[in-house]
C-alpha cells in the first residue's frame, strides 16, 4: 500500500483535483483565491500562506494550477499589451514561485505558453484524449520528481 502523502492543491477551487487525492487515501487541500465550489479542505487566501518557509507545513507534493491568461499562447495577440502592462511578467513569476518552492514533488499544469521560453520546456505534454475524453487541448507538466502520467484510456476519433 501506498504511504499516505500530504498534497497541496494550488489554484483550485472546484475540489476536484482534492477530492481525487483524498478518495485514494491522502490528506490534500485546495487552496484559491476563490472559495471552493464543494465542501472540503480548502484555504481560502493566497498559496504562500500555506507554502511559507517559516509555515513549516511539511507538505509532500503540490499539484497547481497557475492563472494562464497572461501566459497561454493562444493569447499571444495580446502579449504586447500585457507585457506593457506588467501583467505578463507578474504572472511568469506567480509561476516560477510555485515552481521553485521547498516541496520535495511538485506539478505544475499550464497549456501551452511562453513559460517554455522564459524558463524551460515542460517534461510533458498531454492531451485529453489519452485519459478518455474526445476534446484536444495540449496541457504542459512541469515535473519535480514526480513520474511522467501514463495514458489511462486512449481515444481515437472516427
């Protein structure tokens, strides 16, 4: 059996990703700047308050979910404008903050966008379709530690 593992659910709010972890025997909580959808473990502020070094919260792994407004390429017709903004680089360090944080596994789940440039290329890119869903949208890992996903049920269209 699998040790239980404590998880860090950041920038979510559905429950979804928690209540997964938490069916399966871990402790996890989300944690956004919205309130949750469902009822749950949930914190209700800002990630840092729950990942601060001086929190000591030993947690295992973090899941998150980083804002992708001001980084998917999809908007890249408005790259200018944000970067004028600040928007863009606020957001790229949001992420780098999470990606850099003192949790021994983390994963951290963008589409496509220019974090692969201003940092490095994800360790995986995955489609719905490899987990039973028709839809395509490439999603990008960045991996700590953790293994790459393997397909669960793979789709093919007609």
């Amino acid at each position: 059996m699998t040790a239980t593992m404590k998880i860090l659910i950041a920038c979510e709010y559905s429950g979804t990703v928690r209540d997964a972890f938490i069916k399966r025997g871990h402790q996890a909580i989300s944690c956004d700047l919205l309130p949750t959808d469902v009822p749950g473990p949930h914190y209700h502020g800002s990630v840092f308050d729950l990942i601060d070094e001086n929190n000591n919260n030993d947690w295992d792994m973090m899941i998150a979910h980083p804002p992708c407004t001001d980084l998917a390429v999809s908007g890249a017709a408005w790259f200018a404008k944000k970067r004028m903004a600040g928007q863009q680089q606020a957001s790229a360090s949001f992420f780098m903050m999470l990606a850099k944080a003192d949790i021994p596994q983390i994963v951290i789940e963008n589409p496509v966008c220019v974090m692969s440039s201003l940092w490095r290329k994800p360790d995986q890119t995955i489609q719905p379709w490899m987990f039973g869903h028709m839809e395509q949208k490439a999603t990008c890992l960045w991996l700590k530690n953790t293994p790459p996903l393997a397909p669960t049920s793979i789709v093919t269209g007609k």
